[in-house]
C-alpha cells in the first residue's frame, strides 16, 4: 500500500509538470488553431539560459532569467515567424514550428556537449520521508508550484480582460475581431505564457528525480512527451490538459512499476488512443479537429 502511495504522489508530482507543458500547447492552440512542435525547444531553451547563467546570477536569478528568456524566444518566434504569415493555413505553421524546433534543438545540444547539467539545485535528490513513505521533493515541489501557477491562469483566463478576449477568439475569430478584439495581441500573449511555463517546467524536467539525466535531448524527448497529455484532454480545453497531464504522469509512474520501465512510455499512448476511440475530441474537448 505504501508503495502504491508513493507511485501516486510521484506520478501526481510528473502530472503536474505534463499539465504545465499540456497547457502550452493548448493555450496556442485556443488561440491560432496551430499545434506548437517547437515546444520542446523553448523548454531546452529555458534549460541552456539558466545553466549558462547560474555561476554569476546564482541559482534564483538564473530560473528566474531562464523562465523569461523562454517566454520572449516563444513571443519573438510568433512575432518574427508565425505573425508574419497569418494568412497560411494552421497546417504550413505547424510544419514551421517543426523547422525552428530543429534549428533550435540542434544549436542548444551543439552548445551543450558532452555535458549534462542538472538545474534543479533547489530541491533535486533530496527525498522526503512521510510516514515510511520516501517521496521526492522534485515532484512535491513541482505539484505546489503547478497547483499555483494553474489556478492563477484559471482565474487570469475567467476573470481578466486578455482571459476574456482569449475565450471569445477561441469561440469565433471574426466576430471577436468585429466586436474590437486584436487578435496579434491575444496571440502573442498566448505564445509568452506558453513560453513561460515551459520554462518553469524544465527546472524539473532536468533533474535526477524526474528523468534520471540533466539537460540533453532527453529533456526535449520529455516535453513532447506532454503532447498526448494536450490530445488526451483535448487541444480546446485548458481543463484538459490538467487532466491530461495528471493522467499521463500517473500512468507513467505506475506501468513502469508495475509492469516495465520500457513499457511505461507506450502506455502513455495505449491510453491516449484508447480515449481517442471512445472520445475522438478528448476528455473534454468540444471540437473536432482535422487540422494537423
């Protein structure tokens, strides 16, 4: 029972850093109908800065600099790439962000080495014992900060005037449009937020509790892994990439085991399309799309 436990609590703690990637992914998706595959890249991004920078900043300055530093790639990538092309079909952007994705990957492992740095200095390998339950205090950590910083968009995205202008693009483009709303200014801010929790999410990603390596590609393997977290939940609802990502991170945890370390990365998409054949539209999601 105690191991049960503790495989939920960890995989609730991964959960929550699948959901913050879902939701980067959903977010741009309400607002462009485009599938972000540039993700990864902003969190390996984010990861490079505060490595580069944590000798001289420390630790703090360097994430902190590090989250901001992958929100404005993700501003500066719409801005100077997808902005620029907004009559293209949703399906050309998506082909886009795959080219920039490489490019950017490829730079940042190039820079990197042979060198695997853990950024998570602040809570990495230091476990918990609760009741003869060892917990990690990455995944602790990163399930309080996920709670906080969701709740804060939920209430951003019910109760604020981008929450309110970002809902009613989602709904009708041109009659938002029509009725005054500047779409470049709900899409950019789409993409800096997407941005910024990729980059909080990476200071767990790399960290010997979540995956075992430091910063590589592996770290970018792991975002895109939040993918079929996003489709699970449905690509329209925010809602659901929460889900979507506590799902992931506990059937992640589980299978692996429980069954196989191997095994626990396909069954991660044994249940996404499992959902899909059920709910083609997700959990929760209120459209269909046929967009790539």
């Amino acid at each position: 029972m105690n191991t049960f436990l503790q495989l939920t609590v960890n995989g609730l703690g991964k959960g929550a850093v699948f959901a913050l990637l879902a939701l980067g992914f959903v977010i741009i998706f309400k607002a462009t109908e485009v599938i972000n595959f540039a993700h990864g890249s902003l969190v390996l991004f984010g990861g490079y800065i505060v490595v580069a920078t944590r000798e001289s900043l420390g630790w703090a300055g360097a994430a902190v600099l590090g989250v901001v530093s992958a929100g404005l790639l993700a501003l500066a990538v719409e801005r100077l790439l997808l902005s620029r092309s907004r009559l293209a079909d949703p399906n050309s952007l998506a082909l886009l962000t795959i080219g920039v994705d490489v490019i950017i990957t490829e730079e940042i492992v190039r820079r990197l080495g042979v060198s695997l740095p853990f950024i998570g200095d602040a809570w990495d390998a230091q476990p918990v014992q609760v009741g003869g339950i060892t917990l990690f205090r990455t995944h602790l950590v990163a399930l309080v900060v996920a709670t906080v910083l969701i709740t804060a968009f939920y209430l951003a995205f019910r109760h604020s005037n981008w929450g309110v202008a970002m809902r009613a693009q989602a709904e009708n483009r041109e009659a938002a449009a029509l009725m005054g709303i500047r779409s470049s200014r709900v899409t950019a801010t789409a993409w800096l937020v997407a941005g910024l929790l990729a980059g909080v999410a990476v200071l767990f990603i790399a960290t010997q509790d979540f995956s075992g390596a430091g910063l590589s590609r592996g770290t970018h393997s792991i975002a895109l892994a939040a993918f079929p977290a996003a489709i699970l939940g449905g690509l329209d609802s925010t809602a659901g990439a929460v889900v979507g990502g506590m799902v992931v991170g506990l059937v992640e945890a589980l299978s692996a085991h429980y069954v196989s370390f191997d095994f626990s990365k396909s069954a991660v998409f044994l249940v996404m399309l499992v959902v899909l054949v059920v709910r083609p539209s997700g959990l929760f999601g209120t459209r269909e799309s046929t967009r790539v």
